[in-house]
C-alpha cells in the first residue's frame, strides 16, 4: 500500500516547531514507518523543485510552521496548498503570528532603519541595506521581498487545521499524525487540543480562591513563587483562565506563569483582548488611584496580551497616520484585512 506523502515547512519563527518534531523521539521511526516525507527541507536534502514536480493535492498534509513576513514565505505557502490535500497550521506563529508577529508594532522602514543603521552592533552606520536585486557576474541575484506586515498562514492560505503550542506539545503531535494517517481528522477549520481552558488542567486549579481579587501585581523575577498555590492567586500575571489547554501545563508546573501560546478556545473572537478582560476583572482596588497604581504594574500590556497573538486580532498591526488622521507620522491601530 502507498503510504501518504506529507511535508514540513519552516517560515517566519524561531525553529522550535522543527524541533518538535524530532522530540518524538522513537515515536518519529512510527510516523517515519506510516507516512512518506516528501519535503523537509531543515532535517534532509530536499529541493523547492522536489515540490513542484509533484501533482496537485499528491502531498496528503503540508505541516507548516510560522507566520508569512516575506515574498518567498507567501509563495511557498501557496506551492504547499497547492501540492496538499491538508494545510496544518503548525504551531502559534502559523495559527496567530506569534512572537515575530510583534513587529507588527513596527513599520518595515523602522525596522530596516534600526537594523542596519540605528542598533548598538551596527559599527559602521552607513546604512546599506540588502538590494532585492543585484547583477553579478554570475546572473542577477534575487532575495525575498520584506513585507510591511506579519500574517498567520491563513491570513495568506486557506489552512484545514490548527495545532497550537510554541511549540506544539509531542503528544498533539502525535494525536494529529495518527489521525491523518487513519482518516479521522475533524471537521476542516478546527484546533487540534482540547477546547477547554488551561485552569482544567493546571495542577494549582484547587487552590484558586473561588472569589480571587489582586491588590498588586508581580513580576516571575520579583518574588519566590510558591510551587503549590495558584499564581494568579500570589499576583502573578498568568493567562491560564484565557488560554487553550492541551499542553499539559509545564509551565505552572516549573513554578512559571502561562504566557498563553496555546493560543484561545473557540468561543473567544480576540485571544489579547479575552486574556486583558480576564487578568483586569481581577484587579481588588475600587478607587481610580489604586486601580491605576495596580494597572501600572502590568508591563508593556500588547507584549504581555498579545504575545502570540496581534496578527490575529481585530487590532492586527500598528499603522502610521499624521495629523489630519491619514496614514503618515502618528501612530494608530489598522483592522484586519
């Protein structure tokens, strides 16, 4: 019997995804054994033209981790849709943006200003920057455009499924392949884990105070954490209550706050805004002061809130505007498009 021909696929994040994969460990030999890996271009010798020889829909699933920031990014995700019977969404930068997603915080002219003119390590200063292209002896050279904005996949893609986590845990890794393989996947457009909040499966569930009410709030550097107790309990911004479980809450368990890369359940429309609704309901003080003073303690909020999450949201990107309210020097948030 032929067994099916998937692919991965490695795009704007940090590799760690790829690495998921590999902690399989002796399981990878099983997912090695029932599926034919047909392009994998970090771990083996493969070639774009491998992908493109191949005939529409032959790939049985395309797994494609990170968020779409460059010409080459986009054209590849759409060679992968193309090729794929299935597109997974394969990790929180593809589903959400992730972490690079906030450089949406930023112009394409700003960062490129601050990379090869402005930072600390650029010694030189004269600001060159890479060409798109450039002659050579040799033929024309060519490097991906670098796009003014960060986009999940399905913002570039249509995407079948969604497996969460930076990186996605082993075992939904392994629940997803299974499934592939023996034809039980869900509905098209749903989230591989448990749609339920991490609180469910949060070791500390029990000791958070059933009427919890914050008075300050710390930060993990500030204070000794005590293993047993819920954080939000001791202050301690975690998003669990706001944040999907399935990933078996390591972070609570190594005395950590979840930072909430799993990403939301379905019934949350902007993940940033249900995790900022959930950590200020908790806030104690009734006076505008203290409110303020407690508020204040919440360091860089879009940072914190929309971590993994801005280009997703209904505010997706910080936009230049001037005076008069057009596009230009101020500062202003775009909607999704």
């Amino acid at each position: 019997m032929t067994k099916p021909k998937v692919a991965f696929y490695w795009c704007a994040s940090c590799g760690g995804c790829e690495e998921a994969v590999v902690d399989l460990a002796e399981d990878v030999l099983a997912v090695v054994d029932a599926v034919d890996i047909a392009f994998w271009p970090v771990a083996l010798d493969f070639k774009v033209s491998d992908v493109e020889a191949l005939a529409d829909g032959e790939l049985a699933a395309s797994f494609v981790n990170g968020a779409i920031r460059t010409s080459e990014q986009r054209e590849m995700a759409e060679l992968l849709r193309r090729k794929s019977a299935v597109v997974v969404a394969f990790g929180a930068c593809a589903w959400l943006g992730g972490i690079p997603g906030l450089a949406n915080l930023s112009s394409r002219e700003s960062i490129l200003e601050f990379v090869y003119r402005g930072s600390p390590s650029t010694s030189d200063g004269d600001g060159v920057r890479p060409q798109e292209e450039t002659d050579v002896p040799e033929g024309r050279l060519r490097l991906p455009h670098f796009d003014e904005t960060v986009r999940t996949l399905d913002q570039v893609v249509d995407v079948d499924y969604y497996l969460p986590g930076c990186p996605p845990p082993v075992d939904l890794i392994r629940s997803a392949v299974t499934a592939l393989v023996e034809g039980r996947l869900p509905e098209k457009g749903s989230v591989l884990a448990p749609d339920v909040a991490l609180c469910a499966e949060c070791p500390r569930a029990q000791t958070k105070p059933t009427d919890l009410k914050v008075t300050q709030f710390r930060r993990p550097h500030e204070v000794i954490a005590d293993p047993e107790t819920c954080l939000l309990a001791q202050g301690l911004v975690c998003l669990g209550p706001a944040t999907r479980s399935g990933c078996g809450a390591p972070c609570t368990a190594a005395n950590m706050p979840c930072t909430g890369c799993m990403g939301p359940t379905s019934r949350v429309i902007d993940y940033g805004a249900k995790a900022l609704s959930a950590i200020a309901s908790l806030v104690a003080p009734s006076d505008e002061e203290a409110v303020g003073e407690a508020v204040d303690r919440l360091v860089d909020p879009v940072g914190t809130f929309y971590r993994y999450s801005l280009p997703a949201s209904l505010l997706h990107r910080r936009v230049e505007r001037d005076a008069a309210g057009s596009r230009g020097g101020g500062q202003g948030w775009a909607r999704r498009s």
